[in-house]
C-alpha cells in the first residue's frame, strides 16, 4: 500500500516526465511541514495563481500604462499564457466559475501547462472544483500525515522525457473497462491511467509497461475517482483448467492481468472510511458550505470583471476597465474630432466595478409554545439553538427564536451570533395556551422581511406539532386557523424565504406536510426530538 508521502512523490515524479498527458495533481493538505516539505520541491520556475486573481491577469488584456504612454494599442500576456510549464494554485477550493472556466479552457489547450493545485479546504464540502479535478490525473490527502512519514522519495532525473513505449492495444479496453465498474464516468480517467503506465515504465528504465506500472497508474488515477466498487457475482461456472508452464516473457504479457488484481490496488490507496461508503454505495459528493447567497454589489466583496453600466445607474465607474474599453476605438474618433485634447471616452465605454460577497444568513426559529409539552420542546429547541450559534462563528449564521402560544407570537431572541445574549435571554420561557400558528407565521415573515432588507439571508425553522386552533384574528377557530396558516405559508413562499418544517407530534401530522409544501420547504417528522437531533435536521437542510 502506498502511504500518501510516497503517492505525492510518486505523482511528482511521473509529472515531471509527461506534465501534458497528465494534466497535474491536487494536493489537499493544510498548511505544515509535510506540504511545505513537498511545495519546496516544486521547480523553482513556476507561475503561482490565486483564485482572486482578474481576468485580464489570467488572460491578458490591454496594457494600458504602455498604450497611454506610447500613443499606440499595446497588449499584455495574462499568466496562463505566458511561456510557463507549471502553474501552482494556492487556495484551489475557493476558485469561482469564472476562474474555473478560464483555466479549464487553457488545459484543454495543445500546449496546455501542467497545474498542481494546493486545496487547502477545512472540510469535506471545500474542494477544488469538479471540473478542474476532473483534468488533474492525481490527487494525493495529507491529512493526518506526521512529520516521522515525510521522506527524501524517488524523483524523476532531467534526461527521463517521455518517449515511445511498449503496451499491448489491449490495455485501452482493459483501463475503460475498470473505469466502468468503479462507477468512474469520466473518460480522461482511462487516458490518465494510460499515460501514468507508461511514464512509470520510462521511471524505471524500461521501454515497455509491466503489470507494476499499471497497479501504481490505477491505484494513483482511479482511486480517488471511483464512486463504487464492483458486486461480485457469483461464480456457478466450472473452474478452468490448469494453464499451461508458460515462458517469463509471457508471463510478462500484461493482457493477463487478472482485473481483480488492480482493483486490490485500488483498494489499498482508498481510505478506509470513503472505502466503507464505497461498498455501501454511498460515495460522498460535494455539496454547497451552507453559506448565504452570492450578491452582486459595488462597493465591498471580492473584485469581479467590470461591466458596461448606463450613465446615470449610480454605480461606481471603473476607470481602468473605461479606459481599456475606450482605448481601441481612439484613432477612428480622433479622425472625427481632430481637435480635442487627450482620451474622447463616451457613455458607451463606462464600466461598473463589481464585486460579490456571500450574505450571512439568519436562522428564525419559530416555536409552538403551547399545550402540555410546550416546556419539552421550548427545551429542546433552546438546546438546538445553542448548538448552532456554537457553530456559528464558522459560518457566518445568525439566529432568533420566535414562541408562539395562546393569541400572539414573541421574538424571544432577536438575531444574534452571541451565545452569552443567547443563554440569558432565553433563561425563562414562557408556556402553555392555544396554537395560534398563522400568527407565529406572520411574525417569522415579518423578521425575515427585516433581514433581507439588512442584507441577511433568512431561513424559518418551524417547530410544531401542527394542531393549529387560533386564528389570525385571535378568536379559537380550527378551521380559520388552518386556512389563516395556509395564508400565511404562501405569503412567505411568495416571499422567498426558504424553510423547514419540523413535526414534534407523537406521530406525523398531514397537515404539517402539505403545509411544508405550501412553504415550498422540507418537512421533517422528529417525534421524539431532541436539541442534537433537531440541530442535525436543521444542518442537513441547509447541507452542512
């Protein structure tokens, strides 16, 4: 089994010998002596990207200091190309679509760079993005890794380049074959694999692919691919004969390489945990970090291209990206007004600056404070509070609770990331009386519609049991206060707060489930909830 040491050098190393049919490497690891041990390897001649980077840095642009200063257009090469062999990119988890997109058009180029991105993610759901992984033919996890397993390793010597090299035509079928069963849907996978094989054979000296150098391939390539594992059928076929003594050249044929002997391989380079989930057939995916939604704005966030804006929109011009938009039509206009001094720049070349920034998001607790077990789930729903503003500070969440019981609804906590302001005013809470839910339904719209115009980004968790009894008017009506809820759940789904429904009943109510639908949100039946389990129901909504 290879250690994550000897697959990162490993991988280097076939890099270093064919960096275009290998694409390049993730390396998911946090800052320590273990990837600076590795980052310090790296050929010094490389070009370092960052995923904040503009455009016109990636991909070049006008050289406006050169143009002004020459009197003619004057472009500038971006990074990605420029005459360079390796890009490095730190911080790969935090890549845009945007980026992303740009880069992944400069790999699929002939004469494409090799990229080693350093993902640098605090958790599972902060990865480099699929579609940049996907053209990467290695990934290599130092987490856990100690400083007694780093080591000196193999490294590829300057005179190995990648020639031609032996292998039987079988083995396109054999590598897409694998693929397929593990699930892996990609077909750079297989090519990958191809050009690992043979640039590990060149590694060793040898002109031709043995059978090590596709263990090591499909162990480095498809390992972290693969999505399941393959069901083993079974065998009523009689055993096959005895094969005949067969020479060592033959034995050498790799075409006889038994499948089940390099899915051991890739057994082996998977951790035991994505391993368990592999053969329950729930390999994890990426998911969203639950933050709050993208905004567009002008004045804070990060940096975004600038676009053409009308003259009197309000939006702060961008000079740089004016003057590079006006530069270009400079000759045909100067024909026009031969005498006007310096730049002619009209309304049509003005540009917005932009930038996008994640809102923080709020939690609205909205809690049935009536009935008999009103103080358990006051209770619990305190506890689940508390257990995400713990969490809170890594998240940018807010959160409020709102009781409802007898005629009205009361904001017992207004929005707040404090949990010392948490714990105190929510000491006592009060209990008992009707179910006036369309009124704490009112009251959750009327604080969401107060965050969103703060700039927060509202979630209302309801907890009930669903036996609606009061209506909006306060008079004790079922059936009005049922058709009040329902009001009141398309008045917040026209309002595009998202939202979770929780029923706390003893057993599922309906009425809770066509409501979460109304809301246009989850239902989620928790009978015997607690603080951990509603915060658990709650985190998995919003896919934490």
């Amino acid at each position: 089994m290879m250690e994550p040491w000897d697959r990162a050098i490993t991988a280097r190393a076939l890099l270093a010998i064919d960096p275009a049919g290998l694409g390049g490497m993730t390396l998911r690891a946090r800052s320590g002596p273990a990837r600076t041990a590795f980052v310090n390897h790296i050929p010094k001649s490389h070009t370092r990207l960052h995923p904040a980077m503009a455009t016109d840095d990636l991909i070049g642009g006008i050289d406006l200091a050169s143009t002004l200063e020459s009197g003619a257009l004057k472009r500038k090469h971006g990074l990605l190309y420029r005459d360079t062999k390796l890009l490095v990119l730190g911080m790969a988890e935090r890549a845009d679509p945007q980026f992303t997109t740009l880069l992944a058009q400069r790999m699929d180029m002939d004469d494409s760079p090799c990229l080693i991105a350093l993902d640098e993610g605090a958790s599972e759901d902060e990865t480099l993005p699929a579609s940049l992984a996907d053209r990467l033919a290695f990934h290599v996890n130092f987490d856990g890794l100690a400083i007694s397993d780093i080591g000196v390793g193999p490294n590829a010597s300057e005179t190995q380049t990648y020639g031609n090299v032996q292998f039987p035509k079988t083995l396109y079928h054999d590598l897409v074959t694998l693929a397929a069963r593990l699930g892996i849907d990609s077909l750079r996978a297989p090519i990958f694999a191809l050009h690992a094989s043979k640039a590990h054979a060149l590694f060793r000296g040898d002109s031709t692919v043995r059978s090590e150098d596709i263990e090591i391939a499909v162990a480095l390539v498809f390992a972290h691919r693969a999505t399941r594992l393959p069901q083993e059928a079974a065998d009523d076929t009689p055993p096959a004969p005895e094969p005949e003594a067969q020479s060592e050249e033959q034995q050498e044929n790799i075409t006889e390489l038994p499948q089940e002997i390099l899915l051991e391989a890739i057994k082996a380079a998977l951790p035991p945990n994505v391993l368990a989930n592999l053969a329950n057939g729930t390999a994890k995916r990426g998911k969203g970090a639950g933050s709050g939604k993208r905004r567009i704005g002008n004045r804070r966030g990060r940096p975004m291209p600038a676009r053409d804006t009308p003259a009197k929109s309000g939006s702060r011009i961008d000079l740089m990206a004016t003057l590079r938009a006006g530069i270009p039509w400079q000759t045909l206009r100067k024909r026009a007004l031969p005498d006007h001094a310096g730049a002619i720049i009209r309304p049509s070349d003005l540009r917005a600056k932009r930038y996008q920034e994640h809102s923080d998001r709020l939690l609205i607790f909205t809690v049935d404070a009536s009935g008999s077990a009103a103080l358990a789930r006051l209770g619990e729903a305190k506890g689940a509070v508390e257990l995400l503003l713990a969490q809170a500070y890594a998240r940018r969440d807010h959160v409020a609770l709102i009781a409802f019981r007898g005629t009205n609804a009361e904001v017992l906590l207004h929005p707040t990331r404090s949990l010392v302001q948490t714990k105190r005013q929510l000491a006592s809470l009060p209990g008992g009386g009707g179910t006036p839910l369309a009124t704490g339904l009112s009251a959750a719209i009327d604080m969401a519609d107060h965050a969103k115009r703060k700039g927060l980004t509202p979630t209302v968790v309801l907890l009930t049991d669903g036996r609606s009894n009061i209506a909006l008017d306060g008079t004790p009506n079922r059936a009005q206060a049922a058709s009040d809820a329902t009001a009141m759940a398309d008045a917040l789904n026209l309002q595009g707060t998202d939202a979770v429904v929780i029923d706390t009943g003893n057993r599922p109510e309906r009425s809770l489930a066509d409501l979460s639908k109304r809301l246009g949100g989850a239902y989620v039946a928790l009978p015997r909830a607690n603080a951990q389990r509603l915060s658990a129901a709650v985190a998995t909504h919003l896919g934490q």
